[in-house]
C-alpha cells in the first residue's frame, strides 16, 4: 500500500488497529467495543465464536469510522 501510495496508483489509506488504546481514538461512539474485549483474542480465526466475530468486526469498523475522517479532513483533493 505504501508503494501505490507513492506511485500514485492510490491517493493514500488509513489503518486502524484492533489493539488501539482507546484514550487515543479522536472520537470514540460511545457503545464502543473496548480494546480489552479484543486485543488478547488469538489469531485462530476459524475457531472464533459468533459473539467474539461480532466485538472484533464492530471494533475494526468503529476504528475505522474514529479515525478516516482524520485523513479526509487532510486529504488535498
């Protein structure tokens, strides 16, 4: 990503991190799912309960949503 990035294939990207300490996210919903219910979850994802799918898929996408507009608002296009 970094590479299209400077070739200019894309104009930039943002990543979002499950272990994100929560005190740092710009604007956190306020029925986030916290960083504890997901960063010590192991990476044997085929073995993963609907409910443990359902914190780390909600966290990534509130991630996503606290931080891009960060990137946007400082985006020059």
């Amino acid at each position: 990503m970094h590479e299209w990035a400077a070739s200019g294939c894309i104009d930039g990207f943002a990543l979002a991190y499950l272990g994100m300490k929560d005190h740092r996210l710009p604007a956190p919903p306020a029925d986030s799912v916290p960083r504890s219910a997901v960063a010590t979850y192991p990476t044997n994802f085929a073995a993963m309960t609907r409910t443990h799918f359902g914190a780390i898929t909600t966290r990534g996408e509130q991630l996503m949503r606290s931080v891009l507009p960060m990137y946007l608002r400082s985006s020059p296009h």
